[in-house]
C-alpha cells in the first residue's frame, strides 16, 4: 500500500506530471521505492477519483497536455495518518540468498560470477549515494526536512556497504572453500 504514499509524498514535494514523477522516482525515490511508468498513472488515477490529490487546472486546454497533480487536503490528512501509524519491518526476501541456499544442495557453478556482478552493482550505488551525500548534504544543512531525508539516504548507504562488505566476505570465504578441496 506504500506506492500511493509515495506519490503522495513526491507531489507534496512539488506537484509534477506522471512523467516528471517518473523521472523523479528514477532519480530520488526509486532508490528505495521503485514503481514503473504505468503504476505511477494507473495510482494517480485513483488518487484522483479517490479526492486525494486534483489535476491541476491548464491555463489551455491542449490535446496531449501533460497533467499536473497536487494533493488535497484529504490527501495530506491520509499522508500524515499513514506516516503516523506503526508498521513492523518485512522480512528479507533476496533471491541471491536463496540461489547460495540453493548452491549449497546442487553446486556452486556460475555463482561466483554473479556474487562479482553484484559486488560491483553495490559498490557502483554506494559511490552514486556517497556522491549525492556530498552534493546534496553539505554541513550545516540541518532544518527537521534535511535531516529527514538525509537519514533517508544514509540508509540506503548504510545498506550498500553492508551488501559491498558482505559480498567480499563471501567471496573470500568460497574462495578459501576452493582451496580447501
């Protein structure tokens, strides 16, 4: 149910077009919540039928015209009722954990390539956060939204380098299970 939040959030933010929420889920939000073209404009559809957020009104009525979307005031009192309400985490669910589980009964070929692959996705989206960090968090940016989002993105750095320090380790534990046979 956190896709509706989400727009409602990004609209909040700046009311925007699908298109721009798009691009603004590529960039920022779908770091930790992704949502593709068509969810975006089938969920603003039913914010809107729903009184939470409105299209804008156009200044002229033009065939094609992108939409622009801000949120009503019931969609703010539904934002700030989800944001307050206790939620428990969710269990972890990674299918390259459950490919080594899975190694472990039929064999290891062609997994270690992957665990590569994925030591270097992680440390490529570690570096792009660390970049956004320094950009986008310099001292003295510490109003309660900064920080917000800046513990938001600390998360997700948090993250990556636990997922870059463990993949080594597990790469250098079946490297030396190699050597062992």
């Amino acid at each position: 149910m956190s896709l509706p939040h989400a727009i409602l959030t990004a609209l909040l933010e700046k009311p925007s077009s699908g298109l721009e929420l798009t691009r603004r889920f590529d960039r920022s939000i779908g770091y930790f919540w992704s949502a593709t073209h068509q969810q975006i404009y089938r969920e603003l559809g039913r914010l809107e039928r729903e009184g939470l957020i409105r299209a804008l009104p156009s200044a002229r009525a033009t065939r094609g015209q992108k939409k622009e979307y801000e949120v009503l005031p019931a969609g703010r009192d539904e934002l700030a009722r989800w944001t307050a309400a206790s939620q428990d985490p969710k269990p972890l669910r990674d299918a390259l954990l459950l490919r080594l589980r899975a190694a472990a009964v039929v064999g290891t070929d062609g997994i270690e390539d992957d665990l590569r692959r994925h030591l270097a996705l992680h440390e490529a989206q570690l570096a792009e956060y660390e970049e956004i960090e320094r950009r986008d968090f310099p001292p003295g940016r510490d109003s309660m939204e900064d920080r917000l989002r800046h513990v938001v993105l600390r998360a997700g750095i948090d993250l990556e380098t636990f997922w870059t320090h463990w993949l080594t380790r597990t790469l250098e534990e079946l490297d030396g299970a190699g050597r062992d046979e």
